[in-house]
C-alpha cells in the first residue's frame, strides 16, 4: 500500500497548496486566469501519471524487483524534474523576479515533464514489438 500511495502523495502534494482548489474560466482574460488555468492542465497531466502508476503497480503487484525499481526510478525522476525547473527558473525565492507570468511558465513546464513521464511509463503498458530481445521487464 506505501507503494501505491508514495509517488501520488508526492506528486499531488506538488500540486496543492494549502487546499486551494483552481479552476480554469472558459474564457481565460486575465493572467491570474491563465496562470489558473495552467496550474488545472498540470494537474490533469499529474492525475494522468498517478493513473499509469497505479495501472504499472497492479501489472506487477507480485514483482518486488520491478516495483524498487520503479520506486526508485519515480525518485530520481522527482529529483530530475526539480533540478531542471530550478536550472530553468534559479531564483525561485523571489516571487516577483519573473513577473505575473511565472506561475503560467512554471506550471506548463512542469507538465511538460510529467507528460513525458507518461510516455516513458507507458511503454511497460503495451507489448514490446514482436522479437524485441531487449524488452526487459517491458514484457507484461
């Protein structure tokens, strides 16, 4: 049960601040709108790869070998999506340094990443190519 619980904890926790729930106007005018609007498509992406994790984690709920694998893959991954936000926006401590438009450029960024995440990890969710001999564990 941590397993399943450990990347989603992180990963929403990454997306939710003090309970705030946004939302995206239909007809986005204002750059708080957009900004919002930005934070909800990120959010989609993460619910999206919280899915492909919990699909992965019933695939191979009795391969301990795949599953540290996987959890140790989520945590460099985690590592990586840190360290390239902060190479792309170092100084992060000063909210204003990059003006209204941060937290748009900020979210989409991130979603980027956590999108091609999904394609990284859905490879282990359909048949390799027939005669692949380097599946691996790309093999259900």
């Amino acid at each position: 049960m941590t397993r399943i619980l450990g990347l989603a904890v992180i990963l929403v926790s990454t997306c939710v601040a003090a309970g705030e729930t946004r939302t995206c106007p239909s007809q986005p005018t204002t750059q708080a709108d957009l900004n919002a609007c930005a934070d909800v498509s990120y959010r989609k992406a993460v619910t999206e790869l919280a899915r492909i994790h919990r699909q992965l984690r019933v695939l191979h709920k009795n391969d301990s070998a795949f599953l540290d694998a996987l959890d140790a893959s989520d945590r460099a991954w985690l590592s990586y999506r840190d360290a390239q936000l902060r190479l792309l926006y170092p100084s992060r401590t000063d909210a204003s340094y990059y003006g209204s438009t941060h937290p748009m450029c900020e979210s989409g960024y991130l979603e980027h990443l956590a999108r091609l995440r999904i394609e990284e990890l859905r490879a282990w969710l359909v048949e390799p190519a027939e005669g692949d001999i380097c599946a691996g564990t790309l093999r259900p």
